[in-house]
C-alpha cells in the first residue's frame, strides 16, 4: 500500500473510532462469515464543494429533460413519489 493511501486509510479509521488494523480484521472476518462484501464505511465528512453540487443539478437537469419529466411541478413530483 503506497503511503498516500495508508494515510488517507488511517485517517478514516480514526473517524470510524478504531486503528487501520482493526478495520482490517473486522472486515476479514465480516468477508468470511457472510462470504460477501458485506457492508460499506463512510465518512461523515464529505467532500462536497459548490462546484460538484451545480454539476449534479445539471446532471440531473439533463437526465429529467431526456426523461421527459423537466416540467413536473412540485406536486406531480410528491404524487410521483408516493404511488411508488
């Protein structure tokens, strides 16, 4: 593991409350027991910047234009969501 990453990795250790091989042995184990990746570890900081966000909002201005849903008001949305 180059050092970049092992220092990126034990920094969210830390946020998680446990050293690198800590995390380590309870993935292993989680792996073997349920012979599956099992579960995903997040940060709570997320690298979230104005620029990724306007990105997004376009991402999915274009999607809901090709989608045919670009003019949906507010409450076609909510109706939208609650027959699913």
């Amino acid at each position: 593991m180059d050092e970049t990453l092992k220092n990126q990795f034990d920094c969210l250790c830390q946020d998680f409350g446990m050293n690198a091989s800590t995390a380590i042995n309870v993935f292993a184990r989680a792996v073997v027991r349920q012979r599956r990746i099992p579960f995903e570890l997040s940060s709570s900081e997320a690298d979230i910047t104005r620029e990724g966000a306007v990105q997004a909002f376009h991402t999915l201005r274009v999607q809901a234009e090709n989608n045919g849903v670009a003019d949906m008001s507010l409450d076609d949305i909510n109706k939208e969501i609650h027959l699913t």
